[in-house]
C-alpha cells in the first residue's frame, strides 16, 4: 500500500507540531510532502531536515536568507510570501491537507484544496466559521472529505458516525470556561493579557487562548458545527465543563445520549482526522476508571462572555455576518495582546464592526476577502 501524501500547513504551531509527534511514529502510513510555517524558520527548518517534505513554505520573505542557511538538503520546491499556501493548496501533489493556519488566513487554502476534491483535515475553523456556505457546496465536502479537528466536533462526528441527522434533538458543546469561569463581571474589568494567557486545561497558540477565555472559541465551534452537521444553531447548546473530559454530547429524538470521553489532549482528534473513516493503534493518555472522578455541568454565564452570544447572534444573522465577526475578534484579540485596548473591549470592537459594516448576503471567496478586508480596517480605527 502507497503511503498517503500529507501536506501541513502551519506545521510549527500546536497543532502541526503534535500532527508531526505522531507522524514520527506512524512512518509507515504517511509521508510528509508539504510543510509551512509564516515565521518561525527556526523551528520549521528542525522539522524540514527530520523529515525532509519535497516542499517547503516560510510565509514571511525576511526571512529567507537565515532560513535556507539552516536546511542541511535541498527540497523540490521552495516558496515564500502569504499567497504560496493558496498557490500549494492549488498545484501541489498531497493527498490530505493538515490545515492548522490560524484565522482567516486558512479558508483559501481549505476551499482550494477541496476544489481538487482532497481529504482535508481541518483546525481551522475560521475556514468554515466565514465561508461554510461556499464549503458545503463543494463536492468535496458532499462526499466527507473536509473531517475536522477541534476535539468538540471530531466528539460530535465520532458520536454521529452510524447515526442519522434527522435523530439528532441537539447537541451539547463542551467548554472549560477558560481561565475566568469563576471571575465576577467587575472582577473581568481588570483582566491582564498574562491572565488570558493562562489557560487551566489547554496548551495552544495565543490567539485561540485567547478566544478561549473569551468563549467567542466556543461561538465558532458553534458556528463550524452548524455547517459540519447542517443543523439550526437553536440546537447546538454551549455548556460549562471545567474538567474538559466530555468534549460533546449529542442527545437524539428517542432520548438517548451519546458522549465522546478523553483527556484533555489534541492527539486523539488529530489522529482520528488523519485515519478517518479509521482508527490506527497509538500510544494516547486515556482516563483511569478505577479513580474517582468528578464531572461537573453548569450553565454560560453570557453576561460575562458577551462574545458568545455575539457569535451566535451572527450565525443566526448569516451571510457575511460571521466573516465580520470574525475578522473584528482577530484584530480584537491582535491589539489586547499588543495592549492597545482593555479585554472588555474585545466584544465592544466585535460590536461595533456587526453594527457599522453592510451584511451582504451573497458571498464569493472574493466577496469574503472584501469583507474580511474591510473589517479589518474598520476594527484597527476603533477605540484609537
């Protein structure tokens, strides 16, 4: 049997680098083609040269000169510059797409990717959070090819598989509930970025820990799961679970639950994408039974996550609604981590963007850049 051509954009990030832990492991299934990276060349030439992908990306040129000095081979392919990804995701020869960008920046590559009818695994959510109604009309993902990778929704697939949709009285997403579950409104007033930072459950990038102690995390996974499922966003219910061991519920017409149960470890998800319809054998950490444990559920508190219901205000909004949201939270998020604005003024910027940019309601990739575009601007002139 050939090996499976894998390409990993964003393969210096949490995800891309987990994707390669068990990737050196499972030499024997896949071969890595493709690696990307926008600015850490360092870290992306260790991977280049362990590995050694016929194609590399390094999104930011400056780079270039102190990034090749480091590569001990020479790959077929060399590319720099934020178009290569779309360009790669166009041309090159992969069998299955890692997408782990981060933003906006990802959904040219999935939807061109699934163009050419590829399996693509996603962690970007944003892909489908602005741009599912063009996803969802793809052939590709007709046909179950675009699996995903956030642990909430590889739990809702793996609870749905053998299932039908039409059984499905709703579905109940997971969240820790960040670093301030416990926070008053006013404590929130007084939120540090080093605060936000400091996840109690998760290890990820800066931007999604961020969202996650916003909770807008959770409004695009609620988001991502409406087009995923092709379900109203009336019944996707978000709950409080700090311990994050139960990563989604989903409760059919007869009664019945089905729930996906893990430590809290990306692993697991990542390798089930991979694999999908599938499952390899692989060393994951998994819950001692014998132990007690506690599971605990509580409701969302929205007053102190505005985000959320900002996000699910949008889904139900639709059209562009959901790329201005989330274009509005990356600039957001961008300018509390360089400390230009306070953390409550998160969702006000967020707000303020849904409320002072035209929805359209037709959308085309390129009609999503124009907003995406737009919103950026309009969200960097706030609260100057």
């Amino acid at each position: 049997m050939s090996l499976i051509k894998l390409a990993i954009f964003g393969s210096t990030g949490s995800i891309g680098t987990q994707a390669l832990e068990i990737l050196s492991e499972k030499e024997d299934l896949f071969e890595i083609e493709i690696l990307s990276a926008n600015n850490n060349f360092k870290k992306l030439a260790v991977q280049a040269n362990r590995f050694r992908p016929n194609v590399l990306i390094l999104g930011n040129e400056e780079h270039r000169k102190d990034f090749l000095k480091l590569l001990d081979y020479k790959p077929e392919f060399l590319s720099f510059g934020p178009q290569a990804l779309e360009d790669t995701a166009s041309d090159a020869d992969y069998d299955v797409l890692l997408n782990s960008l981060v933003g906006f920046a990802g959904f040219m590559s999935t939807y061109r990717a699934l163009s050419r009818n590829k399996k693509v695994a996603l962690a970007n959510k944003e892909s489908l959070v602005v741009g599912g109604s063009i996803l969802t009309e793809l052939t590709a993902f007709k046909e179950g090819k675009l699996i995903p990778v956030d642990s909430e929704h590889s739990a809702m697939l793996q609870c749905l598989t053998g299932e039908s949709r039409d059984d499905i009285r709703k579905i109940v997403i997971t969240a820790s509930g960040g670093p301030f579950r416990d926070y008053t409104v006013q404590q929130m007033k007084s939120i540090e970025v080093k605060d936000a930072l400091n996840h109690p459950n998760w290890d990820m990038g800066a931007k999604i820990t961020i969202d996650s102690s916003t909770m807008m995390n959770k409004g695009l996974e609620i988001i991502e799961a409406k087009w995923l499922f092709e379900l109203p966003v009336e019944k996707i219910e978000p709950i409080i679970h700090p311990q994050s061991i139960i990563h989604s519920i989903v409760e059919f017409v007869d009664g019945s639950s089905k729930a996906q149960l893990g430590p809290p470890d990306m692993k697991v998800p990542i390798l089930y994408a991979l694999t999908y319809p599938g499952r390899t054998p692989f060393p994951n950490h998994t819950l001692d039974y014998s132990r007690p444990m506690n599971l605990e559920f509580y409701p969302v508190n929205f007053e102190k996550f505005p985000c959320l219901q900002l996000a699910i205000d949008a889904a139900k909004e639709g059209g562009g609604a959901p790329a201005i949201l989330n274009a509005a939270n990356e600039i957001a998020v961008e300018r509390f981590l360089n400390k230009e604005i306070r953390y409550i003024d998160i969702p006000k910027i967020i707000e303020s963007s849904l409320n002072g940019i035209e929805i359209s309601k037709e959308l085309t990739p390129s009609a999503l850049q124009t907003i995406d575009k737009e919103t950026r601007d309009f969200a960097y002139s706030l609260l100057k």
